[in-house]
C-alpha cells in the first residue's frame, strides 16, 4: 500500500485499466480508482481492450472509457485492476508497456493466483472484490468519496459478492458496503441495473444454452455449453454469457458448476471455461492446470481442442478434486 501511494504522488499522468471482457468489479474498480485519483489532480485515461458492457453502462462516467491506446502517449504510471497479470487486460496494453510507454505497471487484486508481472503488486485474497481494495486506498490516502465513486465501488462490492449471497463476504465487506451507501449508492438502483436489466437477446441465448445442461459425478458436478452458432442464432453478444454459469451453480447438490463457451481460435476450436464451488472443492487449482487461475470459489482458463477432448480433461481433474 505504501510503495502505490508513493507512485501515485509521483505520477502526473495514469492509465487505468482491467481484463478483458470487463464485469462489474472491473469497470467498477476501474472507474472508482480513476475518478478518486482525479481528485488529487492527476490526469487519468480508462482504458479497456472491450469497451462497457451494455449492462454496465449505468456506471458514472463510463462513457469516458477508451477501447483504444493509439495516440494515448506516455504515462508515469499505469494501474491494472482485478486482474491476475498484466497479460489479462489484452495484447494491445502488454505491447503498450513493451514499447516503453508506461514508467511503472501496477496490479490490484484479490484473486488468490496472481503472476509477478508487475512493478508493484496490491494483492489481497481476503477481499471480496477488487473495489474493496480500491475503496480502502482512496481511504488511506484521504480521497473524498463522492457519490460517483461510491456508485461504482459499491457495484464492485454486489457484483462478485452476488449481492452479498457468497462466501466472500465478510464484516468488511457489509461495513463497506454500508459507508458507500452512506456516500451516495443507491442499493435498489444499482440492483435493477445489475439483475433486473438483461436484454432480451440474453434471453434467446439461454434458450439454446438450457438444453446443454449435463450433470455427473452423482449429481455433484453439473455444466453447460454455449457455441458460436448460438451467439449467432440468439443475435448475441460474448457479455451476454454473463452470468449464465449461475444455472448449473443453482442446481441442490451440486458441488461444481462449469459453463464452456467456445471463442475464435487460430485454426482449431479454443474454449473459455469458468468453474463456479459451492463446496470444499478449490476450482482455481484446476483452472490452474490449464494455465488459468482465480479464486478457491471461481476460477478461470482456456483450452483449445474439441468440446469433446476438452470436457474429458476438464471432468478427468474435476473427478481428481471430488475425490
């Protein structure tokens, strides 16, 4: 906490951005951190290889987000949050840092796997979002939390605690929670925008997604799978997968949710795999045999293969786990 704040005093211009495909904790984090360090006269850039998810867009000042870097030139310091590298905020910002532009890369985060590809790393497992570390420097460095900020931490908070229904969530983060209400979120508004304003099109998606839905292994593992051929038969979007793992996660019994969604590979199919627990199961070591990582509770990676040689390998480690 000490060596962030000393670079952020010694900076004049920021870059702040967050992985790819950005949920609520990201462009949250993002935009809270940014528009507190505006207050203590910096000059900051938000950036996102992905833009806003339309689901998102209700967040103060999310329009201010870039989804380019050219002509952004130099900065002094660069901020990637809720991310476990550097490598998970895109191509376009790791070849950005190469070629010299940024003086100094730090990472905030609160997944329990975290690569070292950074100058400084504000890491803490125990938090239940990225924004609760966010909320936690803007204090210590005496920011004044306005109601924009507050809107945006508060999201971060909801988002990746599920409305404070997970196991992440602690006396901080309630306590947290309550003083950024008391700044000027709105519960029931952030709510509605988070839960109760699906586009349609995410409807149609899960249409074809619900027939997909397998369970094994006793009924303790359960998954789904979402093809390209249904984005383009729903007139989906790839953020409108959001979510949907929540349906196997839902089911009594179930130990392990595990939602496949099929990208664009170079050549052969390459598979996004997200793995919800709800019991003793640690899914972050299984997406970290795949090279991916996350949290104990929710983790993540890619593989490429067929659907099928990949739910073989994947099942084969979840089996391991179970056991």
């Amino acid at each position: 906490m000490k060596a962030v704040i000393e670079a952020i005093h010694k900076s004049k211009r920021i870059l702040i951005t967050s992985h790819e495909n950005p949920d609520g904790d990201a462009l949250g984090s993002t935009l809270g951190l940014g528009l507190g360090l505006e207050k203590l006269g910096k000059e900051v850039l938000f950036y996102n290889r992905d833009g806003v998810p339309e689901l998102l867009t209700f967040l103060p000042r999310s329009e201010r987000v870039a989804k380019s870097l050219e002509g952004a030139g130099r900065f002094d310091l660069a901020f990637a949050v809720d991310c476990t590298g550097t490598n998970r905020a895109g191509r376009e910002f790791e070849e950005f840092v190469e070629a010299g532009n940024i003086d100094m890369v730090v990472i905030i985060d609160h997944h329990q796997t975290n690569s070292s590809s950074a100058d400084i790393q504000l890491l803490d497992p125990g938090s239940s979002s990225t924004g609760e570390i966010v909320y936690l420097l803007l204090k210590t460095m005496s920011v004044e939390i306005d109601e924009d900020i507050a809107k945006n931490l508060y999201t971060t908070i909801v988002s990746d605690t599920g409305s404070f229904r997970y196991s992440n969530t602690s006396p901080v983060t309630f306590r947290d929670a309550s003083e950024l209400v008391e700044h000027g979120a709105d519960p029931a508004e952030i709510s509605e925008a988070l839960f109760e304003s699906e586009p349609l099109r995410k409807l149609r998606l899960m249409a074809f997604v619900l027939p997909t839905l397998s369970v094994s292994e006793g009924n303790r593992v359960a998954s789904i799978v979402v093809d390209r051929s249904m984005f383009e038969k729903a007139g989906a979007r790839r953020e409108d997968t959001e979510g949907l793992i929540n349906i196997p996660r839902s089911i009594k019994g179930v130990e392990v949710a595990v939602a496949f969604r099929e990208e664009e590979g170079n050549g052969s199919p390459l598979w996004k795999i997200s793995f919800r627990s709800k019991g003793d199961v640690d899914v972050a070591r299984i997406a970290e045999r795949f090279g991916g990582g996350g949290h104990k509770k929710a983790a993540g990676c890619s593989v490429a293969g067929s659907l099928g040689e990949v739910k073989l390998r994947v099942f084969e480690y979840i089996s391991e786990e179970l056991a």
